[in-house]
C-alpha cells in the first residue's frame, strides 16, 4: 500500500486529470455555445451547432461537479477558503450555468423567433460567463488569494469580489473565453458541414491567433511579472496535515526560476504553445481530428503549466503567505486519501469507457437533413 505521502501526490495527479479532462470537454461545449449567435445565423444552422453537443454537454458537465467533489474530500481547506471566500464568483458560475438546461431543453418548443433567439443569447451567456469567471479564477490563484488561518485554521477572506477583477485576471479571463471559442469552433468544424462547417473555418483562423496572443502576454506577465513564494521550511511531506507549520516567504526565486530549476517543466508550456499553433494551422485547413486534438494537447500544457508553476502550493495567500496551502500540509487523513484512491482506482476507468463509448455511438457529422427530418427528439 502507497504511504501518506505517496498518496498526496498521487491525488495531486488525479485532480489534475479531472480537471483537464473538464477543460478539454465541457471547452468546446462553453465555446459552442459563445460562438452560436455568430456561426449560426438561421434557426436551423443553430440547431445544427446544438445538436452537435447536445447528447453529450450533460455528462461533460458531469467533470466539474467530481472537481468540486473532489476538492471537497481530498483537500478540505481548500474547498472551504475558495468556496467562502470566492462566493460571490462561485455564485455566478453556477447562475451562468443554470441557463444551459433550460435554454437546452425549451428553446425549440416554441416556432417563434423571438423566443428561440432569447434563449440564444442566454445560451452565449452559459457559454461565456464560466470561462471568464473560471479564467479570472486562475489569474488570481497565480497571483495569490488574500486569506489567512487563525491558530484554530479557520480561513479568514480579507479579500472583495471587485478586487478579484485585476488587469492580470482579467486578462486570464480573456483567454479562458478565448480558449474555448476557439476548442469549439475547431469541434463545429469537426460536426459540421456546409455553411457552419464554413463559418467555423473562419473563426479558428480569427481566434486562433489572437488566443496564442493572449496566452503569451500572460506567460510574458507571470514569469516576468508575478512573485512567487518559496516554501522554506515543513513539518514533512508526510507529516500530518497543518498549514501553519511550516515557513514561507513572499519573494522565492521567481516563476521563471522555478520553470528552469526543473527543465523537464519547460515541456508543459511548449505543449500548450506548441498544440494551440498546430491546432490553428490545421483547423484552416482541412483537417478536422487531429486539429481537435491539438487543441486538446493545447488545453493540456496549459493546465500542466499551471500545476507545475504552482507546485507545491494549491493557494497561495497574498496577505500571510504562511497561510498557503500545499499539497503536503492541506489534505484529508490518510484513511480518506486511501479509501477514496481505491474508489477511484475502480470507477474511474469505468466512466472513461463509458464515456468513449457514448462519443462513440453518436458520432458522426450533423447535419441540415438530419435536424429537419427529426424535430420531436433533437434540440
């Protein structure tokens, strides 16, 4: 059996491909749904680009719901500090997102064009809203939360929303929506043919460049930019988990510093850049998988980059960095982290199949002939 500290890394790693595996599929449904008023400009061509994801954005869904679960059991403190002190901001990531069942499921039940064309516009909101929120949530765990633990580790937010919407997180924001615009239209052109398949050739070669834009002006922000504590002193990796034994100072070695101390990180970025531009060049041409796939790649190193920019830190703490929280000193008891590990062992693979097998069974181009011949069962 793995000891404490193997098993905190291993959850490390676990998370992360929840949380990739929920960037990559609920990506291209967010970006679907901001590119519908503008790829589809008749009823039927926007019911094409629903259709496109609508046997699947249910169980895409499914990925941020284990994330939150996830957070939950394995890293007490930290669900409890972003859920607290993020509030408002979770609140509305889960109000932009109550608009896509509801705009899923009533929009084609009425023939009136005013009706169809509201729930458009509130399915661009479900599409957009989270990957700003979520992008401006990245940009602020990089640049640090203000939080503090008092002696009982009670975490005090001494924070505001307004203060979470700085020129840095407000540009991660830019790029989340841009990063999904652009996984969706590469998915669009992927479902698609005829005139949407057209449109979203010509959105990939918009969005494209200005997502690898933005993402290079963040990375230039962070390494250049941006402090980076430095964890000085701990309890030990294995040590029972306590946030405040351990020393931390505000000004470490830098990002960029952390990147090249450990060369093989260096790779994550590369993938992210290297997968994004792949993706551009392909998706204007006439590849339609393996340009998906790059931008899967894309999304990858991008998340990877993250983690490993952040390791060992899960929350940084801006006003006490000895309040951080790492992956070593923030987690459940061992007993939980074992427990769940074999849950996860066993059922993980199971939903990865199943969920294979679903993408397998509906795939398939849609099409004009196939939405007008079924207008009772399709959205």
């Amino acid at each position: 059996m793995f000891d404490y500290e193997t098993l905190r890394l291993i959850w490390w790693l676990f998370i992360g491909v929840v949380g990739i595996a929920f960037a990559i599929t609920e990506g291209f449904d967010f970006g679907t749904g901001t590119l519908l008023p503008f790829v589809g400009k008749t009823d039927v061509e926007r019911r094409i680009i629903l259709n496109t994801v609508g046997a699947t954005w249910e169980g895409n869904q499914v990925w941020l719901i284990l994330l939150g679960g996830a957070i939950f059991a394995i890293w007490p403190p930290v669900y409890a500090t972003l859920f607290s002190g993020l509030y408002v901001a979770m609140l509305l990531v889960l109000f932009s997102l109550f608009f896509r069942p509801v705009g899923f499921d009533y929009r084609s039940k009425l023939e009136d064009t005013r009706w169809r064309s509201a729930w458009d516009w509130a399915l661009f909101l479900g599409g957009t809203l989270p990957p700003l929120l979520l992008g401006v949530l990245v940009g602020n765990l990089l640049l640090g939360l203000p939080f503090h633990l008092d002696r009982d580790l009670r975490a005090f937010y001494d924070g505001s929303f307004w203060a979470l919407l700085s020129p840095f997180a407000l540009l991660c924001g830019v790029g989340g929506v841009l990063l999904t615009s652009f996984h969706g239209a590469l998915f669009l052109k992927w479902r698609s043919e005829g005139v949407v398949h057209a449109r979203s050739i010509k959105a990939i070669s918009i969005l494209g460049p200005a997502l690898l834009a933005v993402l290079a002006v963040i990375t230039f922000w962070t390494f250049a930019g941006i402090d980076r504590p430095e964890l000085t002193a701990m309890a030990g990796t294995a040590a029972p988990s306590n946030p405040l034994h351990k020393t931390v100072i505000a000004n470490g070695t830098g990002w960029w510093a952390h990147f090249t101390g450990h060369p093989w990180m260096l790779l994550a970025p590369l993938a992210g850049f290297g997968g994004f531009s792949l993706a551009w060049l392909l998706g204007k041409g006439r590849s339609r998988m393996a340009a998906f796939w790059a931008s899967s790649l894309g999304i990858t190193g991008i998340a990877l980059t993250v983690g490993f920019g952040l390791f060992p830190f899960l929350l940084i703490s801006s006003t006490d960095p000895g309040s951080s929280l790492t992956l070593w000193d923030a987690s459940s008891s061992y007993a939980t982290l074992s427990l769940t590990f074999w849950i996860t062992v066993i059922f993980l693979p199971i939903v990865l199949l199943y969920t294979r097998w679903v993408y397998k069974i509906i795939w398939g181009s849609v099409t004009e002939s196939t939405v007008l011949e079924d207008s009772h069962t399709l959205y």
